[in-house]
C-alpha cells in the first residue's frame, strides 16, 4: 500500500506551495509559454487541459516525485494482477476485466476470468438480439416497447448516465421504434408510480438489478412491479417472460418468478460503481445494441492500457490524481464542482459524486490508523449554463472557493444552429474568468468607458471586480459516443484509486453506509409495533412517535 508520511516528499510540496501563494494563475499563464504544450494531453478523443491550474513546473515536478515514491505505478500493477486492494473484505478489485478483449487473459484467485465475463457478455448479446427482433415477447404475444430498470446506487447511476448522455445514438428494434428507457431507484413510492403510469405491462420488461437480490429499496420495488403487472393478467409465465435480473443468487431470483435462464451475473471482485461494464450495463446493450456497448467497453479498455503503461507526467488519471492532491492537500479545497456543458451529461455530476465519495470518504487506513492528510472531497455540480444562473457567483466572487472541472463536447449530435458555438463559448469563457478574474482597475477603466459617473464607479469598483486565480480543468471531448464516454469514466476510475494509494486508504469498500441501513430496519419495526424493544435517543423516540401517529394504515 502507500507509503508512510515520513517517506512521502510532502515538504518539498509544502516549498512549492509556499512559493507559489503569492504568484497569481494570470502570471502564471503569461510567464509559463510551455504551459500548453507541457500540461494539455490528448487521449482516447478526449483533450485534457491543466493549464489553468495553479501549478508551475517545478511544482510538477515535486508532484512527479510524490507518485513516485507513492509507487502509483506499482498500485497499478498490484490491482491488474488481480491482487487483494480490497482489504477489509479481502478481495480484489478488477473491474478492468470486464472490458478486457475475448483473446486476452486475467487471473483473478488463480482463475482466468475473461472466458467467464464474456460468456455473460454473450448472454446478454442474447438476450439484445431477441429483444430487438421481437422474439422475445410478452405475456400476450407482443414485443417489447419499454424497459423499466430497478436498481439503486451503482446499479442505477451508471446505466441511467450512459442512457442519457448517448440517447441519441440509441438503436431502433425491428420494427423501427426505439426501446423507451426508464429507471427506477427510489423507495419512494411516487418513483415507481410514476413511471408504471407511463408503460404498458403487454410490453414492459423489468430489470432487476441487485447483486444478492436482497437490497430493501431494489426489492420492494421490484414486488410491487410484479404485482402491478399480476393485476393485469393471471398468464402463467407473465413473470417469467417480462423481468429478467442482474444478480448472483439464483434460489432468491427463481423464487421471485424469474427464469434463471435470464439471470445475468457478476463477481465479488466488481464493486457496485464500478459495475456499469457488467451486467449492469444491460440497459445499456439493449438501448445501444451490443455493439454499441461493446464500443463503451473498448474505450475504456483503451484507457486501461495507457494508464498501466504511461509515466507520470504523460498519464492521465495519475495528473488527475495529483491535481486533486494539491487543491485539497496543499491549497485546502474541500469540495470539486463537476461542470459538463451539454445537457447529454446532465446526470455526469451525481455519476461522479457517488463514484468518488463512496470511495474516497475514508476516515481510516488500511491499517486501522487516521489517515495524516484530509480524504476525499465534496462532488457536485451541474449542467452549463444553468449552473451559470444558480451557483457560479460564489464560484467567481464567494469567499470560499471550489476547483472546477469543465467538460465540453465538440460536436453535438442535434441540429439547431447556432446553439452549441454559444454553449462552448461559456465554457471556455467561464474558465478564463476564473482563471483571471478582473482587477478593480479594469472594472473602473471599463466602467469609466460605459460613461459612469467617476463617483459611481469609485462605488462599485469593488463589486464589480473578480479576484481571478481560481483554478479549473478543461476536458473536451470530440465527441460524445460509447466509445469516447467509456473513456471518460475509465479516466476517473484509474483516478479514484490512485488517490486511495496516495492516502492509503481503500476505496472499494463503503462500510459508512450500513448503520444507517441497520436502524432504519429498527424503526421500521417500532413502526409496526409500539414498543417492539428498541432502544433510541429521546429524540429519535419522539419523531418515531409521531411518524407512527399519522402513517397510513395498510
């Protein structure tokens, strides 16, 4: 794992911070001509620009020396060879082998798993198959229109994501329609509702995504689908021909009414946000065809083999990894705001946010001590140009700051004119301004241009003005298709866990999630029944106590 503090050249990234707190991203950006050439990287048809961060070379290179002597290279290897990285439940954490090519090899527990995924992969290209060319039909004989996705957490957010952002490359049955797309996460009741008034149970496959096939939220929906679609006909096989699952319980999924012939599966070695390359991503091959995700898969193979093979200084995820060390370690950030400028990568934000702070929010080493920097980061944004008109002013004039992360695409895939060129010149625009602000000067000249009064702008030069040096990265995408966005999210992966290695901690575990989970079943129970012997804080009490008070009956 990590090295120990003492090991690590914190101090000489201490130096450079020191050295560059009084040294501002606009001089930075004009005294530095290499920066373009030395800090933007080209990959998998994406551009990656660091330009504007607050980072000179020498800096680079303090950070060069922490991976290093972090041995980010030898995390690396240790994870592709399928060694234990998950140490608290002993296991690795491979999720690159789901995107491996059918020729290649994987030894995960002395296994080669690759026969073993795309066998899965196979089924699923199955199942796409007959679901496109209306073989696969419904209780009454129809093919199927509507899928309707149950699942939370990594098997919700991923799939939704990727339906979203490539809605437009979504590939037609044979009858010319293409599959309407629904996913279903909450346990809120109004969610499942709501979608169920939209479908028609004659032509609606459910998937049900859960790896036990024991998950509160996933199976209480998942009942309640089945007995909506029950109440429309009394067909004996209408379970079996209109769900399917994603699981690896086989008794609990043919308990339920499912054909264990459509129970697709995956491995403990694949964590639930990382899962979207497996089974998964079944919505996925079904709204894209299975070439199109087979195209996801590839691109972030591509990005697997750069990250395991490129230095430093040319990798992409270890750049990634350090640019985040320096603004939460060194500068102090505690929060990154994700900000995809096309409305295709709306849910890109909360994608990310699950991804990297279920990993990352660790307060422990993998040796039981306190870590000795901070751990992880608030992730959250928004779509531009909405987040323009919402959040961005304490961005350019707040008190507190945030780095951002920019991520525009090139070509878009509608065609209204006009649109995009005003879409990526706020992107560009916005970085530039953080970047370099605006002085009280500069607001006064142009003030004083607008034919102001010299005692109005005296007034508000200072609100006016922008204090600038606020770092940001650009990634710009040629386009937005499977192969280039499987890229994207690869990118970010490879980043996670070498920000894990540089903290020692473990980023495939999420252990903060369960005590919450436990209590709940508690007071579900003390719902049910006053007085069911549960123990609570007085306060807690009362708002069980009045909760149950006014509860509906059922």
């Amino acid at each position: 794992m990590s090295q120990t503090h003492a090991a690590l050249p914190w101090p000489q990234l201490a130096e450079a911070r020191d050295r560059l707190r009084h040294i501002r991203l606009r001089d930075l950006l004009t005294g530095e001509p290499e920066r373009v050439e030395r800090d933007v990287l080209d990959l998998a048809g994406m551009r990656l620009d660091w330009t504007r961060q607050r980072l000179d070379g020498a800096a680079w290179q303090a950070l060069y020396a922490l991976a290093d002597a972090a041995r980010l290279d030898q995390a690396l290897e240790r994870q592709n060879r399928g060694e234990h990285v998950n140490t608290t439940e002993d296991r690795a954490a491979l999720h690159m082998a789901l995107r491996l090519p059918r020729n290649a090899q994987c030894v995960i527990d002395g296994r080669d798993v690759v026969g073993d995924v795309h066998a899965v992969l196979d089924a699923i290209g199955n199942l796409v198959q007959r679901v496109h060319d209306g073989s696969h039909v419904g209780y009454s004989g129809r093919p199927v229109r509507s899928v309707v996705n149950i699942g939370i957490g990594g098997s919700d957010l991923g799939p939704r994501m990727v339906c979203r952002a490539l809605a437009p490359l979504a590939v037609p049955a044979a009858d010319g329609r293409v599959l309407d797309m629904h996913f279903v996460s909450n346990i809120d009741g109004a969610a499942l509702d709501e979608v169920l008034g939209q479908v028609d149970p004659e032509t609606t496959l459910f998937i049900i995504a859960s790896k036990t096939f024991g998950t509160q939220e996933t199976l209480t929906n998942a009942r309640s689908a089945r007995s909506w679609l029950l109440r429309h006909t009394d067909h004996p096989e209408a379970v079996s021909r209109h769900f399917v699952a994603v699981s690896t319980h086989a008794e609990r999924v043919a308990a339920f009414g499912i054909d264990t012939r459509n129970m697709f599966g995956f491995w403990d070695w694949v964590g639930g946000r990382y899962s979207v390359w497996s089974a998964i991503g079944l919505p996925i091959a079904l709204y894209l065809g299975m070439d199109g995700f087979r195209a996801f898969l590839a691109g972030a193979q591509a990005v697997d083999q750069h990250v395991l093979e490129a230095p430093a200084a040319a990798n992409a995820a270890m750049r990634m990894a350090l640019v985040d060390v320096w603004n939460h370690n060194l500068l102090g950030a505690c929060a990154r705001v994700v900000l995809p400028y096309d409305e295709r990568l709306k849910l890109l934000p909360s994608y990310l946010q699950q991804a990297e702070m279920e990993s990352l929010g660790k307060g422990v080493r993998h040796d039981g001590t306190a870590p000795e920097h901070e751990t992880g980061s608030l992730v959250w944004g928004a779509v531009g140009t909405d987040g323009q008109h919402a959040f961005y002013q304490l961005l350019h004039q707040g008190t507190r700051w945030a780095p951002t992360e920019f991520i525009g695409v090139a070509q878009p895939e509608h065609g209204l004119p006009g649109h995009h060129p005003i879409l990526l010149a706020n992107l560009v625009a916005q970085a530039e301004a953080l970047a370099l602000g605006k002085t009280a000067v500069e607001a006064s000249a142009e003030m004083a241009a607008e034919g102001l009064p010299e005692a109005e702008v005296t007034r508000l030069a200072p609100h006016r003005s922008f204090p600038g040096n606020r770092p940001s990265t650009v990634i710009l995408l040629e386009r937005l298709d499977p192969q280039t966005l499987g890229a994207l999210i690869a990118l970010y992966e490879h980043k996670i866990y070498l920000l894990a290695t540089l903290w020692g901690i473990n980023a495939f575990d999420q252990w903060g999630v369960e005590l919450g989970k436990q209590l709940a079943g508690r007071v579900l129970e003390d719902f049910a029944e006053p007085g069911a012997g549960h123990a609570h804080d007085g306060a807690t009490q009362a708002t069980i106590d009045w909760l149950r008070a006014r509860l509906p009956q059922v």
